[in-house]
C-alpha cells in the first residue's frame, strides 16, 4: 500500500510528433524501469503497426518509482496518449483517470491543432498542467517564442516551463522534479466502499479480457468478488497487477493506483469502458462519472473477400470494439458484397488503422466501401430517418428535406500558405467564422461540411502546406442542403457500393472524375462496358471501355466474302449475348481509388 501523498497519476499530452513517446522513454530509463539491454524506441508502443508508423494509437499506462531529491520514494503513473485528432477519445480516457497532464510542444514547431485541443481537454479535466518545451537541443529551437505562443495562444503561464530534450535526456531530472512538486496527489479513501474506474480493456488469447482500472475509493484484492455496475455482472478476482512496464502481479490496488485485474471475463459486452467496479458485497451507492460517449463520424462498410470468413469477421470485430471503444459496428447486406458490417470510426486515420488490424491480427481479407457520414431525412409523411447508407436512399419524391452534418475546424498554418487554406475551405463549402494570427502562423476556424472532409481533406491540406498546416475538429450541428444521390452504374447494374450522397452543385463533376477513374482501373473485357454515373433517371456521365478484339478472320484464306460475312455476324451475336448476361468483376483497387478520389 502506496502513501496518497506519494503517488502522482500524470498523462503526457501534446501534438503528434511533438515527441510524447520519446519523453515516456526517457522517463522510463532516468527512473530505472527498464535496463539499458532491455530498451528500443517507443518502448510503451505495443503494436507494430504504431513503431512502423512512429505514432501512438492506444493510450499505454506504466508505474515508476521515482527517489526524488527529499529522500522520499514517489510512485508515478504515466499514462502515454496519442497526438492525432482520430484518437481524442484515448486522450479523454486517460485524462480522466489522472490528476496532472505534461503538456509538449516542440521547441522548434510551436503550438499546433491538437496541441491546443489537448490543453483545453485537460482544463476541462481540472488537471494541474506543467508546460514542457522538447526538442531543445535543435538549432531551430526557440523556446522564447514558443513560450510567448503557449501564453498567448492557449493562455496557461509559461514561467515556470520545463526545458527538455527527450532524445539526449537534458532536463530530464528537472522535469521529474518539477512534476513531484507541481503536481497534486490524488485524494481517495481506503475505508470507504470500493470504486474502480475502468479506463481500458483489451483482449488477450490466454487470459482473456484484460481491464485497466483506477481506484478511487476502496481496495482491489485478489479473491474480492466485483461487480460491473452499468453491465450488473459480478465475477471474482483472480490477479491484480501494475504495468512497470512489464506486467507484474501486486498483492493489492489502494486509492489512488492504476493497475490491471483479470476476472476470467468471457463475455466481451460486460466491460463497458468508463463502468465502475465495486466490491459485490458492498457496494457504492452511486457509479462514478465515466466519460462521454464517442461519436463515430465516418462510416463505411467492411465486407470479407470471401463470404464463408463473416463469422470470423465479426468476432474479429467483437475482440477489436474491446481493444477500441469507440469503434461501433453492425451488420449490413450489399446487393454487390454479400454479408458484412457497418462500421462507425472517427476519423479517416482511425478507419485506415483498423482495417490494418484486422488484416494484420486477424489475417482478413477486406473490401471496404467508400467513407460516408450519417444524414437526417425529413419524410413528406411527417416521419424521419437516419440514412447510413447511401443504398437505403429512399423514393426522392417522398424526400421533404436532408440534413448533413457539420464540423467546426481549427486549422493552424504558416502564414505563407494562407492564401491556399482559404481557398481549399472555400472549394468545400465552408464558411470562415475567425482568423487570427499568432506570430508568422495563422489560425483560421471554419465550418465546414464533413461529407467534404471525410475524402481527402487533410492530405490535400498537408500537400499544400509541405506538412506544417496541423487541423483538429469537433461537431457542430446538423443543417439543411441540397443533397442528391449518385449512383454508378456498370452495364447498367448499379454498384452499390460505390454510390455516394454528394452535394447537387459537385455531382456532376464527382460522377465525371468517378467514371474516367473507373474506366482506368476495371479490366477489358470481350465486350463492350459501359459506366455511367446517374442522378436519380437521369445520367450525367459516361465512359465506355471498349472490348479486346479477337481476330475471327485470321484461318480465312482468299477472298469468299459471304464465309467473312457470316463469322463477322456470329461474333456481333456472341457479343451482344456476352453483353447481356456477362459479368464485369470490378477489383478492389476500384472501390479503393474511389475513396481517394478528388475532381477538384
């Protein structure tokens, strides 16, 4: 049993890139956690696919001891976060379950996006904040200017900032003092009835369901009997352990820890991320606050390449929503893909990581639709309906009106690429509600559709600004438009997976671009194919890839014309009854050109 007044829960907050992992690391290393033999980069990183990419997706935990200079021992919980906007909803977690956040920024890049979203996070968390300015061995550093961006940009004092270089380890031991002293203790008693915060869960192939808890009230023992509140399951305790940074068993978790229980739980819905756990002989009278729900924004379809791996897909999917909450599935059918699901993400980068996982974890095979978002139809009867899908698009003549919804973005850029932001945001229908200037780098808020978002937005805005534009968002409301479905027809059988709902005003020249994009991409065949793009009855576009040629003639000696005639005609015939029950099998490439589409 830890002291309250010794342990410090802290998470490391800032924008991706800014070095968060690389300071977990180093932090690791100055408090002994792991042995010079034991280390490699992004240590707390557990998957491959985030040292490939050199970014975090899952929030990961650790406890150090920390000998500070009084002679006491302190017990540090670091909770390491992800820095891209997809992955919010981690940040929120962990924010709830400390008490004080380290926010990064670079030295050399200054304040970004989601450095500022991250700040206000943690505000709204009432959390204790320590600035803490990386990277300051770069010859680009200058921490002067950033600390005047910081005070005026996100508005916290900057006097008392920590300097630090995560990669050569300067002010390491300054920042772990600095942290001792700053931040606060948690508050919690031992008496009083158990109440655990489930933080995380995840899956694993021999133990089972893993969850990730902080105690706030109570104590975690092994053998103690618990129980889910907002699930009503009970079960019994067969291991408490802390992450340091390997999992190792403790005998008990007190007020104030973060550590893991295993409870031999089968049942993947019981672990509810943001539940309470308390004893089941004792209960708490009321559940802990939790966190707000995410809100999936982008949607697509997950269809399996073949339709005998559904079942394997869906509990693939089951094992994945455990792992990342705030992933939402359900099933669908496509006329085109057979049997599959309907999948909610949160942005473009977390659809793109998870259909990873599942090809790398699960050995699927994937065909995923194009992204769409999630509309409001008002019906001439009176009724409404939530349109997921654009083939669930109703009569048009029983449509009264269709809302889209919008978000309100945050862009931060060099203020020589301005011009080509604002020009973007216009192309895209937004609607410029501030711009300010901090130092050489503008803040521009738009709102902004996010049907014109979902496709390419952010790579376009990170192209034309060489990389320094950084965007985060949040949603807005819902408002009324002139939406219209486009659908693609290939040999006039409609593909439904690749019909989309797009603004009135864009369809035409999305269809165009679709079809030329399309008639690149399917393979001749030996008849003639038509793609066309159609607004309700009426098509706006055509391309017709022509059918490869076989030489009927080749054994025809001299010159009997009736013999030529004749085999000419048979071929016209095969053709057309080629064209009438011939199928056109459409690659995968296709559907996923179409996601990166832009006729712009």
């Amino acid at each position: 049993m830890t002291d309250l007044s010794l342990i410090r829960n802290f998470s490391i907050i800032a924008h991706i890139d800014h070095g968060k992992s690389t300071l977990a690391d180093r932090l690791l290393m100055a408090c002994g956690a792991v042995t010079e033999r034991e280390f490699h980069d992004q240590m707390l990183d557990s998957m491959d696919i985030e040292r490939e990419r050199g970014i975090t997706i899952k929030a990961q935990t650790v406890r150090l001891n920390y000998p500070a200079k009084d002679g006491k021992t302190y017990v540090l919980n670091l909770m390491d976060t992800p820095g891209h906007v997809d992955f919010a909803y981690e940040v929120s977690r962990s924010l709830a379950a400390c008490e004080g956040s380290l926010l990064v920024v670079d030295a050399s890049q200054g304040v970004e996006a989601q450095t500022l979203a991250n700040a206000y996070h943690a505000i709204d968390a009432n959390h204790e904040i320590i600035p803490v300015l990386n990277k300051i061995d770069l010859p680009s550093a200058d921490p002067q200017r950033v600390c005047t961006e910081i005070e005026d940009v996100v508005g916290i004092d900057t006097s008392d900032a920590v300097m630090v270089s995560a990669k050569t380890g300067l002010g390491i031991d300054d920042l772990l003092e600095a942290m001792v002293k700053r931040l606060p203790a948690p508050k919690g008693s031992r008496e009083a009835p158990l109440k655990a915060l489930l933080v995380d869960s995840w899956y694993d192939p021999y133990l089972g369901v893993v969850t990730l808890v902080r105690v706030q009230d109570g104590v975690l023992r092994k053998g103690l009997r618990i129980r889910m509140m907002a699930a009503a399951a009970a079960y019994d305790l067969d291991k408490v352990g802390i992450f340091a940074p390997k999992a190792t068993d403790v005998a008990e978790l007190g007020p104030g820890e973060i550590g893991f229980i295993i409870a031999g739980i089968k049942a993947i819905a019981d672990c509810k991320v943001g539940d309470t756990i308390t004893d089941d002989r004792k209960p708490a009278t009321e559940m802990l606050a939790g966190f707000k729900p995410s809100v999936p924004v982008v949607f697509c379809g997950l269809f399996p390449a073949d339709a005998a791996e559904f079942e394997t897909l869906r509990e693939s999917l089951s094992k994945l929503r455990l792992n990342d909450s705030s992933f939402h599935f359900e099933a669908e059918t496509s006329a085109a893909l057979g049997f599959g699901f309907r999948c909610g993400f949160l942005g473009l980068l977390h659809l793109e990581i998870v259909q990873e996982r599942l090809e790398r974890e699960f050995n699927l095979d994937l065909v995923t639709t194009a992204p769409s978002v999630v509309y409001k139809v008002k019906m001439t009867d009176g009724s409404s309906m939530e349109l997921h899908n654009p083939a669930d698009y109703p009569d048009p003549m029983k449509i009264e009106s269709m809302q889209e919804p919008w978000i309100k973005a945050t862009i931060i850029t060099p203020d020589e690429h301005l011009g080509s932001v604002l020009t973007l945001c216009q192309e895209r229908r937004g609607q410029q509600i501030e711009l300010t200037y901090a130092g050489t780098r503008a803040m521009a808020i738009y709102r902004l559709p996010l049907n014109e978002v979902v496709f390419d937005f952010y790579d376009r805005l990170k192209s034309m600004t060489r990389g320094y534009a950084s965007f985060d968002y949040e949603m807005d409301s819902y408002e009324e438009s002139d939406l219209v479905k486009l659908a693609i027809l290939v040999n006039a059988e409609p593909v439904d997976a690749l019909s989309m709902i797009v603004h009135k005003n864009a369809a035409e020249s999305r269809g165009r671009a679709l079809c030329e994009r399309l008639k690149e991409l399917i393979p001749r065949q030996l008849f003639k194919i038509a793609i066309q793009a159609a607004i309700g009855g009426r098509v706006v576009a055509r391309e017709t890839i022509s059918p490869m040629r076989k030489d009927v003639l080749a054994k025809c000696y001299g010159g009997d014309i009736s013999r030529k005639k004749k085999l000419l005609e048979k071929q016209k015939k095969g053709k057309k009854r080629m064209r009438q029950i011939g199928e056109v099998e459409i690659p995968q490439s296709a559907f996923i050109a179409a996601l990166k589409m832009d006729n712009r």
